[in-house]
C-alpha cells in the first residue's frame, strides 16, 4: 500500500486551474476523438503538468480530474471512458493500459472523522506497474500498486495491492491464479 496523504480540503487555486483545465478539456481535448489526434491529447496534458511520454496513448473520452497529478510510461493507455480522479498521482509503467470505463479512484475520506467539523480528506497515488493490463470496468482504490505484468478482470474492485504476475478479479478482488513470469530460475 502506498502512503496516504492527508489534504483536509482543496485549495481555492487548485479548484481555479482544474475550471481551467475543464474548459480545455471540453473544448480542445474532448472534441478530438480519433487516434490521429493522440499527439494533440498528450500536447494539452503536458501543457497542464502531465508527465507523458511521446508513445503513451490517452483517449478523448478519458476523463482526467488533474492532468499535473498523472505519470504515464512509453506504451502506456488510459482507454475510452476511464475516470481517472487522480486528486494524487496516477502512475503508468510502460505497457500498462487502462480498459474502457474503468476508475482510479486516489481519494477517500477518514472515516473517523465524518462526525468531526472537518472534511476528512485523504489521498493515495495509485501506481500500475509494467505490462499490467486493467479489465473494464475495474475499480482501482487510493493507494494501490498493480504488480508488473499482474491482470486485473473486469468489474474487479481493487482495494490491496495486486502482486506481481497475479490475475485478480471480483469485489473484493482476489487472486484467481497466477500467471508464468517467463523467466528461468
């Protein structure tokens, strides 16, 4: 489990450069929905802080909260409709892909707060290592660390850390089995 963060509140100028971003987002990132625009998509997200490399592919109908707060690797995808609520950073591995309608989720609250004054505000960054491949419709929660080359079925709900070579599936998930690594001992 990655380490959470303790935010308590979003800050007025965060608030001010996401309206930013979700302006852009409508009007130049969104409306380019063909592959042939994934240069244009990376270009508008590394305007806004995206770490993204050249090979790393984003769809338009992805949905990114704060592009400043997403790391993506060279062969790396978030597919079509993926709600990326990256409040902490989103990493990606190289290969790593994202499937369609699928959410990372970095933020919660402290449940031992919800009667306190306070907004109980806590984030985790979420990190997918090499070559994993999440399923569609996952959930992946705050603080989580896909293994490389771990597989995530769709609809699974991941909550722990998935080990590496792993393929997991349901809610919770769970470990269905195990998958060769490739390299001799």
């Amino acid at each position: 489990m990655l380490n959470k963060e303790y935010k308590g509140h979003i800050s007025k100028t965060n608030k001010i450069v996401r309206a930013v971003w979700n302006m852009c987002y409508l009007f130049f990132f969104k409306p380019f929905g063909t592959t042939v625009f994934w240069p244009w998509r990376r270009c508008i997200l590394l305007l806004f802080g995206a770490k993204i490399d050249r090979k790393a592919m984003v769809y338009a109908s992805a949905k990114i909260w704060a592009p400043w707060n997403l790391t993506m690797k060279a062969g790396s995808c978030l597919g079509p409709n993926v709600i990326c609520y990256n409040m902490a950073n989103v990493a990606l591995n190289e290969n790593a892909c994202v499937s369609q309608y699928s959410y990372l989720c970095t933020a919660g609250h402290d449940t031992t707060l919800l009667n306190n004054s306070k907004n109980g505000l806590i984030t985790a960054a979420i990190k997918i290592d090499k070559n994993a491949w999440i399923g569609a419709k996952a959930f992946i929660g705050m603080g989580v660390e896909i293994g490389e080359e771990a597989i995530v079925g769709a609809t699974a709900s991941v909550y722990k850390d998935v080990e590496p070579y792993a393929i997991v599936g349901g809610n919770p998930a769970k470990i269905i089995r195990k998958r060769n690594s490739g390299k001799s001992i």
